[in-house]
C-alpha cells in the first residue's frame, strides 16, 4: 500500500519474552536522508492507524517538509502491515499472537533507524495519541538519540479513566458471538460497529457534537456520523485481532515500565532530557490537557500548549486546518530552535 517498505526484525525478542520469529516492521519514507545522516524524524503510527493515514502532517512548506527533512513513518506491531495476529504465521498467529508493549514498538523502531539507516542522532521524533505515547518512549529508551520530541493528543502513560474507555471497547468487541475468543475466519463486524458507537462518544467532544460540527464534515445527521464516519472507520479494513492487540498496547502504556529502569512514573518523567512542546487538546477525554500539565511539570524541558476548539482527541487527526495549523506551527517553532 502507497509503496512501503519492509524491514526485516529477524527473531525479534520482546519485553514479555516471547520471540516473533522472522519479524517484519512496514514503515515508508518521505523525503531523502542527507549525508551527515542527521536530519531524519521518527512519526509513529496510532491505535489502528498505517502510515498514509499520517501523511496530513507531511508536505511541502510544512514543518515535515520532504525537501528538508527525511520523515520515517514506522507502522505500529499489529496494526496489519508489520508483525501482526492477521499475518503472523502459527504458531503466534491470531488469538495466539503475543501481547506488545510500547518499548517493544520503540525497540524496533530503534533497529530501522539505527542498524538500516545508520542514524546516530534525529532531528525529532513526534506523533498523535499512541504515536505521542511511542514519542515519549522514544525519548526515554534512547535520550542519546533524541533531542526534541512533539507529543501531541497522547500520554507518557495511560490514565485509569483511560483505561475504563479501553475496557469499554474491548467489551463492546469482543461481546459478538462470531468473535470466537480470535479464532474467527470471518470479521465480528457486530463487534466492530458496537466499538465504533463506544468510541463516537469519545473520539470528539461534548461541545463538538452540542455544536454539530460533523454537519461541516459533510453528514447530515448524527446517525449518519455514526454510521458513515465511525462504523466506517472500524469496518475499513481493520482487522478485531489487530486492534485488540493494539489495544492492549496502549493500555499498558507507562515510561516508567522502561526495560531496565526502576522507579516510579514520576522519575520517569524526570529522566527525560529531550527539548519538548507537549500539546494536548483543550477537550480531549483520552488524554486531557490537567493530565499532561502533570507531565510538563515534571520534564526538566518541557513546555505546555493546549490545542484550543471543540474537536477533541481528533485535533490531532488532521482533520481541520485549524488545528493541524497550530501544530505545524509548534513542529516549526521546535525544529528551528
């Protein structure tokens, strides 16, 4: 799909100890790698997304500019283009397939820039929600690589209420009875429209949907969003194992789960050094703007911006000039510091 590229993990160890045999981590890139090997930027993927799907933050003019810099954009262990329960062989194929932390998706990650590419040094690693949480990670696994992270509409780590919205999605999917416990041959497409109506409520704000700001999007009522956009969302090729995986990822995610450092999440926030602009978005229910105060004030360089309007966790989905606006500025700002 859009021409990606496969790097190939080998037997690929993760933090839980199971070992993905003949691993694969798809990324693509945007832009070409300079000589000095020193002006890539690391853009992960989020909860369920691949790589064209990141591709509103890439482009001529922007902060993400390919004629500057060289953009790699490594898609998410289980999101269906690298290693994943809908393409993994047996035996850690489907149902089977092992659970993956944030660190692991760094981890490799980490072996794309570093042993392919020969990367020493990025210029920036950024990403919206789970790519915010792998952003984060990225500058606690590997602070010799990392000088500026952008964070935006994510977490260092995922908050309890957080972790009620997960549960209410795991519930909602996995309650069809064609779900099978993940030894499905065909898709719980009940399962998957019954999470899309779960995320609908939390995806976008109160004051977007008192406001009907979908109507600007192009539906003409809310069942109509709810069907045309989020029903849609989850039936476009997205398969229930993958985002059960993903899902798991992003509930277990915590810095201070770091391999191979102990303490507590606040010395974990403590212990990034990176040059960061962390931008929550004021009514996000995900991740709300008190969460990442919280966070800010415990990095010894960081800086708070709230991302203002009604859009919720989709300010950071590209799907409004405005905001996407307002982080290209923020990309910018740090790029050129």
């Amino acid at each position: 799909m859009n021409g990606h590229e496969v790097f190939d993990l080998g037997d690929f160890t993760l933090g839980g100890g199971a070992t993905l045999r003949d691993a694969k981590l798809a990324y693509k890139t945007y832009g070409t790698l300079n000589d000095a090997k020193d002006n890539a930027i690391v853009y992960p993927t989020w909860y369920s997304g691949r790589h064209w799907e990141n591709e509103w933050l890439i482009g001529e003019g922007m902060a993400l500019d390919p004629s500057e810099y060289f953009i790699i954009v490594p898609n998410m262990l289980g999101n269906g283009l690298s290693s994943s329960p809908s393409n993994m062989p047996p035996p850690y194929d489907k149902a089977r397939f092992p659970n993956i932390a944030v660190a692991d998706n760094v981890a490799a990650q980490h072996k794309l820039a570093a042993e392919h590419f020969g990367i020493e040094s990025l210029a920036l690693v950024t990403g919206w929600s789970m790519g915010a949480g792998q952003t984060y990670q990225w500058a606690m696994s590997h602070p010799e690589m990392v000088p500026k992270i952008a964070p935006f509409c994510g977490s260092a780590k995922t908050s309890e209420h957080n972790i009620v919205f997960l549960e209410g999605v795991k519930g909602a999917l996995t309650a069809d009875d064609a779900w099978k416990n993940g030894w499905y041959d065909e898709q719980p497409t009940k399962g998957l429209r019954a999470m899309a109506r779960v995320y609908a409520g939390w995806g976008f704000s109160q004051a977007f949907y008192w406001d009907r700001v979908y109507e600007e999007m192009g539906f003409t009522s809310l069942e109509d969003f709810l069907v045309g956009f989020w029903e849609g969302f989850f039936l476009d090729d997205r398969d229930a194992n993958n985002l059960l995986t993903m899902l798991w990822t992003w509930r277990n995610g915590d810095i201070s789960k770091t391999p191979g450092f102990e303490g507590t999440y606040e010395e974990a926030l403590a212990q990034i050094q990176a040059r960061a602009i962390v931008m929550p978005a004021e009514k996000d229910l995900y991740f709300p703007p008190e969460d990442e105060e919280y966070a800010v004030e415990r990095m010894p360089n960081a800086e708070l911006r709230v991302i203002p309007g009604v859009w919720g966790h989709f300010a950071g989905g590209g799907l409004n000039e405005k905001d996407t606006k307002f982080i290209d500025d923020a990309l910018k700002e740090l790029l050129a510091e």
